[in-house]
C-alpha cells in the first residue's frame, strides 16, 4: 500500500485554510448582527441619526453577505461530496 503523502498534506492545508476561512466570515456575520453599545465610539462621536442608521444598515447588510457567503460554501462542499 502507497500513502500519497504530498496529496494528503494538500488536502490538509487546504482544509485547514478553508475552515480557519470561513469561521472567521462566520464571526464577521456574528458581529455585524450584534446590537451596538450605548456608549460605543459610534454614539460618543455624536454622529447624526441618519448616519448611525446607515452605519447600522451597512454593518447588517455585511453580516447578512459574510452568512450567504458561509452558505454557499457549505453548499458547495455537499455539491463536491454529492457529485
């Protein structure tokens, strides 16, 4: 029995990288649904409203791309095993 043991060395980075990836995308997402502060650099800055909201809007339009992005990657991964 041959053991391919670059092959497996690939796989392995490869997943390593992907998984370290797509956890972090994960917390960005956690993060950018998480309510802000009271007392965050946002409202010390004294910002207007309509900026604050845009600033809201923008950070949970991020977070909701960084779960489409998980998403589709786990998605794909059933593709790679279904096909």
């Amino acid at each position: 029995m041959h053991i391919d043991w670059a092959a497996l060395g690939q796989v392995f980075g490869v997943s390593l990288v992907v998984t370290v990836g797509l956890v972090g995308i994960f917390t960005l997402g956690i993060v950018g649904t998480s309510p802000r502060a009271a007392g965050s650099a946002d409202s010390a800055a004294g910002s207007a409203d309509s900026a604050a909201g845009a600033g809201a809007l923008a950070r949970r339009s991020g977070a909701y791309a960084c779960f489409a992005l998980c998403a589709a990657a786990v998605g794909y991964g059933i593709y790679l095993i279904v096909v």
